[in-house]
C-alpha cells in the first residue's frame, strides 16, 4: 500500500512537472497571415508577429515531413486527410530561403514563389521587417529592370546579366549615368539582387526621397567552379591553406572586364571613366570586388563588400594606385555574424577598415543590427552605400 501511495505520488510529481514544463513554453501567437510572396491564391506558409513561419502540404501518402529553415529541420503533423502543418521557431526579419523534406527527398513548397538560392530554384518567404519601408513599393517614379544577352568573346559563350535604369533615363536622351557592378552570393545568380535583393525598389524610394544620385546598376553573373578535391570552410572553420584558392576570381575579372564593362558602355548611357564606375557584392560576391578593385583601381572609384571580407593595410601596399584612385570603401556584416567572423577568422573588419581610414582613405562601416549572413543584411547595406556614390 506505501509502494502504491509513493508511485502515486511520483506519477502526479512527474505529471505536475511536464505540466508546468509544458506550460513555461510560450504559447504560439495565433495571428499568422499569408506571406507576401507566396503564388497567387495560396494560403501558405504564413507569418505570424514572432516572426514564426507556419507550412502546410497535403502528402497523405509520406510517413515523415519536415520544415527546413534557418538550417533547422521541424516536424509536421498529418491530419486525417493526409495535410501535413506546424511552424517553426521566430526567424530574423527579412527574406529567408527553405525547403520541405518529404520521406528523404528535399522539395521545394508548392505554394511559395520561387528563388535562386543554394544552387537551385526554391522557396522563400519573407518576415515583415520593421525597417522595411525602405524597400517597399510605393506610388513614386520606377526605373526598370531590363534582361539583356550578349556574347562574351572571352568565354566564347551567350551571357545574361540584369540590367537597372533609374526613372528617367527613357525621359532625356542627353543624359549619361554612373554605374554600379552589384554581385550576387555563392550559390545565387544575376536574378539574386532584384528579387531578394529588392534593389531596384531600394533605388527608386531612395531618388524619390532626394537621398541618391540616379544611376544605372548591373547585376550579372559571378558564379566560378571549385577546383577538384576543394571545399570551402564550415561554419566556424578555420580555412585550410589558401582560402579561396588562388586565382578562383580570375575568370569572372576577365569577363568582367573585357565582356560586361565595354557591352553596358556601349549599349547605355553610362558616364563611361573610373571616377562613375563602382563595384560592390555580398558574400562571395563581396569577395570578387576585393580581388577585381585591387587589381583595376584605373576602372572602379568606389567599393562595397558586403558580409564579404574586408581591405587591409597590407592589401593596398600590393595595389598600386588603390590608395590615391579609389575615393571610398564602404564594408558592411550582419549583427549576428560579425562575432562569428572574427572568432572563426582571426580578424576584425571594423578594425581593418579603420586602418585605412587612419591613413587617409575614406572609409565606412555599417553593421545591420539583428540579422546574420541573410538579405536583410545586404539590403541594408545597398541602402547605406548607395547615397555615398558619385557625390561629384
């Protein structure tokens, strides 16, 4: 009777303890709506004000689906019509790549549009921001966003890139623009900065608002083949050797500068000399603008790397002319990832760039407060560099 009265305790003590465990969880905000950039129609995914993404597919015939996000995988529940539901824990505002797994096999969600991300074409969602007035589409003068082919002599191939002009530039066929080079990310295209970059949006609210000068901005793309028997680090790895190896932006520098350059001064009104040509790239992105503005101070005036590295001390005393020729750097992170990158790196960018300001060049360092390696970082960053260009 004293064994059955002390199980009896201890069962209601652990049933006491998963209630208040159970309880201690924050319940789910119940106010999720459809995302703005689901196909049309389609009531998933959905967002709520945490932040929270909630997915839904039928599958009545899979044993297991999860939701991939933020590279965490979360379990859906199946309802007795075989459509699988749950949500996963509050994302960092802004625009976020994922995937649904089916029994094994990675899918996109059917009811998302689509993103080049990761090397394919899949699914994306977009968590309000509360910053995001900045890129929102608004009742203001629009540029367009033009597709354009061409052939590169130096590939011996077809090429496309993307192509922004500012609001007026069909208005007046006198006038000439200053032009961007905008790099995408590893893993990404020349469709990367348009759709998740929203930088043609960011560019018309900005000339709207009197806060940048107008100018042309061509997004192209810089994707480059790792050699055999090569991996990039990890996360938190330190590279092994040379990291990326030597020579990997050699390719995307020639067409660069040999291809896209001279076919956008041929085929746009651009103000075709170094002092109203800039480059600027997120991630590896970021990382061939280093390596292309050292190598050619003669060709781009200003530079943005964006969560992409940083410019040394010891980088321009191996470029001649970078120093006098280049009139700004501009090196931006995520929040999130700065810490990051200085633990798994050894250095700190802020520091880095500082460094050159001390000796004379015009610098600027901007951290996007709570986002990580993601667009909102990036959009952020084109909105902080865009109104330091072609101030002349």
């Amino acid at each position: 009777m004293k064994h059955r009265s002390v199980f009896l305790i201890l069962a209601a003590l652990i049933s006491g303890g998963i209630c208040l465990a159970q309880t201690n969880q924050p319940a789910v905000v119940e106010d999720f709506k459809p995302s703005s950039v689901n196909q049309p129609d389609k009531q998933y995914p959905q967002v709520n004000s945490e932040g929270r993404v909630r997915v839904s597919i039928s599958a009545p015939q899979a044993l297991r689906v999860q939701f991939d996000i933020g590279a965490v995988k979360y379990d859906l529940t199946k309802d007795d019509k075989g459509v699988w539901i749950g949500e996963c824990a509050p994302q960092d505002e802004g625009f976020h790549y994922y995937q649904l797994w089916v029994d094994g096999a990675a899918v996109p969600d059917p009811n998302s549009l689509y993103f080049y991300g990761a090397s394919r074409w899949g699914s994306g969602i977009e968590i309000p921001a509360k910053d995001q007035d900045f890129y929102t589409l608004k009742n203001v003068p629009h540029g367009q966003v033009r597709e354009h082919f061409y052939f590169s002599k130096s590939n011996n191939s077809m090429r496309h890139c993307f192509v922004y002009t500012p609001p007026d530039y069909d208005k007046d066929f006198n006038k000439r623009y200053p032009v961007l080079y905008l790099q995408h990310g590893g893993g990404e295209d020349e469709t990367g900065w348009s759709n998740q970059g929203k930088a043609n949006l960011i560019m018309d609210n900005l000339i709207a608002e009197g806060k940048a000068r107008p100018f042309i901005i061509v997004m192209d793309n810089g994707t480059w083949r790792m050699p055999e028997q090569a991996r990039p680090p990890r996360q938190g790895e330190r590279p092994a050797g040379n990291w990326p190896p030597p020579g990997w932006a050699d390719v995307f520098k020639k067409t660069l500068l040999e291809d896209i350059i001279p076919m956008i001064d041929a085929n746009y009104r651009t103000l075709a000399d170094q002092p109203h040509r800039a480059m600027a790239g997120l991630s590896m992105g970021g990382m061939q603008t280093r390596v292309v503005t050292l190598a050619s101070p003669e060709k781009f005036s200003y530079v943005g790397i964006f969560s992409g590295g940083s410019i040394s001390m010891e980088d321009i005393k191996t470029a001649p002319g970078f120093k006098e020729k280049i009139k700004l750097v501009f090196v931006s992170y995520g929040s999130r990832e700065l810490e990051n990158r200085r633990s798994a790196f050894g250095g700190d960018p802020k520091a880095t760039t500082d460094s050159l300001k001390a000796v004379g060049m015009n610098t600027h360092f901007y951290v996007s407060p709570l986002t990580a390696h993601e667009w909102q970082s990036w959009r952020r960053s084109l909105h902080e560099f865009a109104p330091l260009l072609f101030k002349d």
